[in-house]
C-alpha cells in the first residue's frame, strides 16, 4: 500500500519573508502572524496529508500541535519559529513531509553564516571528525568530539534528530541526513557561534580542548581541495564479474528514470544485459549494491524484482490519497496549476477518499523467462529512501535475498 501526498515539502513559510526583498535573520514576527502561519500550515496538512495519524495517534498529534500554537506568545525569528515546528516532521514520521526554513533562509546561511568547519559522522551516539576543514591543520581526523560549547555529542544528536523527517520509527534515515548537514542543522537549531569549543578525545587517547573559528562556505571549501582528493562522483549503474567468474557485482544507485535518461542509460535494457551476462556465465552469487538509493520511479523496482525472483508477485495493492486537489493553492510556492489541473483525472473517488487509477505498481508481476535463483546479498544503508526502500520491503517480504549493512532509510511493505 502506498500513499500519495500532495503536501510539497517546505511549501509553508512566514509570509512575511516572502514579501521583504531582503532577508533579515534578526528580524521578528508579530504574535498575529506567527499564529496565522501557523494555522495555515497546520489546516493544509490536515486537509491533504492521508498519513498524518499513521504513527502519532491523533489526539497525541492534535495536543502536540496545540502546544507549539500556545506558545507562540511573543514576537520571534524566523529561525525560534523554525524550531518550534521542526519537530512535527519526525511526528508525522512520513519522510516525504519536510518542515524546512524558507528559501530565503536557506540562501542568506548558505552565503552568510560562519559554520562548524567540519565533516563529522555520528557512530550511535559518538561523533567523529572525518575531514578537518578549520583553519587548525594539528586537529586530527578520526578524533572523537565529546562536547561543543559545553553540551554533549550525545545530547546534541539527541535534540536535532528530533527535526529530522523520517518513515515511521526509523532512526538511520534521519541520521545520514544529519551526518551530510551536521554544521547547517547545528547552527539552525543552536545558533552561530564565532567561535567553537571542543572537548575531544584524539586518534591516541588524549583529551584535548581546542578553539576552532567558526568558518564560511568559500573558506570551508577551500580547506577541503587543499587537503582531500576531489570525491568522486559514483556512475548511477554499475557491473561487473569479480575474479573468481562465479559472482556479481550490481550497483544501482537512483530510480530515478530522468536521472538515467539525461545520462543516456536505458534501464530497462541496461538490466537484460546484465542478468543475461549472469545466465550465460552461470553466475551463482549476485552483490546488488543499493546503498546510497533515494528512490525515484515507481516503475524499476518491481522490474528489478522481476529479475531476481521466480514466481510472481505483487508490489503496489492501491495508492491512496484523501483529496484529488489542492484547495487553498495560493499557499504553495509553485501554485499547483497542473496538478491540480490533471490529478482529478488519475484519481479514482472511494468511499474513503482516493485511489490512483493506474501505477507501474499495481497487477500481478511475472518473473522473467530465466530469472537469476542463486544466492543473492543486498547492501543497504539510511540512505535507501521511497521507492528503493520500497523494493528492500518487497525483497523482505518475499525472503528474497540476505541484507548487509544498516537498517534502510525507507518506506516498508
């Protein structure tokens, strides 16, 4: 079962910088119009969000949100308002839903503010340094960072995952996100220090307190092609025959099918190629590497599936939706025009909502003439996202395949 969601991420914001040429981080918003907004956002996720009650029961959701409305009580930021609603995405726990700060906000961070100069990666609750960008050469990559400006790594990691939108429960979704954009989500929720103190524990042992400059996007990046070799940009499909002829190795990194086709990469050919280089060699272990797979289409998963199991099988019973248009468009950044315009006619009305007429999803799937039945291992991380996270459900459910890695980051079955 899947749902369909009208709600664009990061749609809603303050009205009133969306009316100012200028962005002011300083500037605050009268109560009248925090509260406005605030209802706003809170009537078109109830008016267009079917998954809004799936895992925050509704009377906890409803006291949840009266309590952020409540204490709207004097003039704020942007950025205070920003934090009182973050936490809503992790309540709604689809991960498709995003409370974000506006465009404006983003943009004006991303040229303006001085961040932590640094990459960093949570393990559980112990964070890393992974590439020093600071202007401080002695500090040492795979040091542990203890405490920032006095608070835990712990107690840190705890607060922000508390913003991150994810799928359900899940926790490694979340996680990779916060890792990617640690300096950006920290300075959101705990401001713009000039300058850090770190409490860490380096390579050797030693417990050391240091200061680092708070640092720019143009500085960062130059610290980062002084010191590290240019990260290189993994091909969207990979695969290959390892040594010993009787393994596999298939990579397969979007299922997004404009991303394959701006790279003149026929999937669907790509993918008979391939299985029919494993019938011919007579492979007997298949790696298929997901990780790193936001999803995309909904269409190459069940085809991938085809490949890889001998009986049929279903993927997709109904995609659901509660409204076939967005009523209130004016909300939106991109006035919903042609959804609007053409959703009506791919909706089909129930007596509990909508379901969506045809998808790539629906039907009984048959395998292929000759689909590869040897032993099959699936490298999956947080990253598997939609409908990559979608194919890692259906493979489950069908016990197809024996996964490694990190629990994925996306929707199950």
């Amino acid at each position: 079962m899947k749902y369909l969601l009208f709600l664009l991420p990061s749609v809603l914001s303050i009205k009133a910088l969306t009316q100012n040429n200028k962005y002011n981080p300083e500037q605050t918003y009268p109560v009248s119009l925090l509260q406005e907004d605030f209802r706003v956002m809170r009537s078109q996720l109830e008016a267009v969000h079917i998954g809004l009650y799936e895992y925050t029961p509704q009377v906890e959701f409803n006291h949840f949100l009266d309590s952020i409305y409540n204490s709207l009580d004097e003039p704020v930021t942007a950025r205070s308002f920003f934090r009182k609603i973050a936490p809503i995405s992790s309540k709604i726990g689809n991960g498709h839903t995003v409370i974000a700060p506006s465009t404006k906000s983003l943009e004006y961070d991303a040229n303006f503010q001085k961040v932590l100069p640094m990459a960093v990666r949570y393990i559980r609750d112990d964070l890393y340094i992974l590439r020093n960008l600071s202007d401080d050469v002695s500090l040492m990559d795979g040091s542990q960072i203890l405490q920032i400006n006095g608070v835990s790594a712990k107690k840190i990691k705890d607060q922000l995952m508390l913003n991150e939108t994810r799928d359900g429960y899940n926790e490694t979704y979340p996680l990779a996100s916060l890792n990617r954009f640690f300096p950006q989500k920290y300075g959101r929720h705990f401001g713009y220090p000039p300058v850090f103190a770190l409490q860490i524990r380096n390579p050797a042992g030693q417990l050391e307190n240091i200061q680092l400059k708070a640092l720019g996007a143009k500085k960062i990046l130059e610290h980062r092609k002084s010191r590290y070799a240019v990260k290189r940009l993994l091909p969207l499909r990979e695969f290959r025959i390892l040594d010993a002829e009787s393994t596999a190795v298939m990579a397969i990194r979007t299922f997004n099918m404009e991303r394959f086709n701006k790279n003149a990469i026929n999937y669907k050919r790509w993918l008979k190629q391939c299985f029919s280089i494993i019938q011919e060699k007579q492979i007997k272990n298949l790696v298929l590497d997901l990780r790193g797979n936001g999803g995309g289409d909904d269409g190459p998963g069940p085809l991938l599936f085809s490949y890889l199991y001998d009986k049929s099988f279903s993927y997709y019973k109904a995609v659901h939706a509660i409204t076939n248009k967005i009523r209130q468009p004016e909300y939106y950044q991109n006035k919903l025009f042609w959804p609007n315009l053409v959703m009506p006619l791919k909706l089909r009305e129930t007596p509990d909502g909508y379901t969506l007429k045809n998808n790539p999803g629906y039907g009984l799937f048959t395998p292929q003439k000759q689909p590869f039945t040897g032993n099959l291992y699936v490298l999956v991380d947080g990253d598997c996202f939609s409908a990559c996270g979608e194919l890692a459900g259906c493979m489950a459910h069908y016990q197809r395949g024996i996964f490694i890695g990190e629990e994925v980051g996306g929707n199950g079955y």
